[in-house]
C-alpha cells in the first residue's frame, strides 16, 4: 500500500476517536434541572472536558481515570485511580457518586461518559463482597 494512503487512514481513525467531536455532535437536550455528569475510564476525562467545552454552561460533576490521564476542567472534578487493580482511591469516588447521583431530581440530567477501564476505576462490590475481594478476584483474573 501508499504510504502517503495509510497516513490519511491513520490520521482519520485518529480524528474520528477523539472524544471533542464525538461529544459535540450528540449532546442531549437542556435539562430544567441540574446536569451531573459521572463517569469512569483513561479516555473519560478527555471526554469530560470536551463536554464541558461542548456544554457551554456550568455543570457539575465528577470523573475518575486512570492515573496520569487526568487534564482540566472548569467544574468537573476528576479523580486519579489505579487500573487495572482498583484502588482506594477509585473505591471512595465510587461512593462520592453514588451520593452525587442520589440527591438529583426528575428535571435533572446525568451524562454518563464510560470509556475502557471503567470498571476498575470505579469498584463498587455488590453486597456481600468486599472491595478486597474485588481487588483479589481483578488479581486471580490478571495471572
């Protein structure tokens, strides 16, 4: 094949995964209550501050990525975790979002921004199990 032909295949590719364009053609309707936005992943807070860009109204929120994959935002607060075994700090910011999603109304909006990684950046045992048996089970699953 052309080089110059897998170039513009490679920069196309590139361009159609970046979370600003994504995120700006599908934003969802205004609310008339709060909008929160959550999520969890190493590509959710590049996609949390594209929304906020793409928003153009405060908003509230909070993100949890992997550890240095964090970058600013006006309002959305991004926590640094660990992945692929989760960490404690993903285990709180679990719990503070639960909380943050608990206190929102029927006139209210939750964008949920999920990219790879999620699941271990946000651990949230079901009952009867422990954040420690999460980590144990993410382990034995690793070896």
């Amino acid at each position: 094949m052309d080089r110059d032909l897998l170039q513009d295949l490679f920069s196309t590719a590139v361009a159609a995964a970046d979370p600003a364009e994504g995120i700006a053609a599908n934003l969802p309707a205004r609310p008339r209550g709060k909008v929160l936005v959550i999520g969890a992943g190493k590509a959710s807070a590049q996609m949390a501050q594209a929304f906020e860009q793409a928003w153009g109204e405060p908003v509230d929120g909070l993100i949890v990525t992997r550890y240095g994959h964090a970058v600013p935002t006006e309002r959305i607060e991004i926590v640094e975790a660990s992945h692929p075994v989760p960490d404690e700090a993903g285990y709180l910011a679990a719990r503070r979002m639960m909380e943050k999603v608990r206190g929102l109304g029927h006139d209210d909006l939750v964008v949920a921004l999920i990219s790879g990684g999620g699941s271990a950046l946000l651990p949230a045992p079901a009952a009867g199990l422990t954040f420690e048996d999460e980590q144990a089970v993410t382990r034995a699953l690793l070896a």
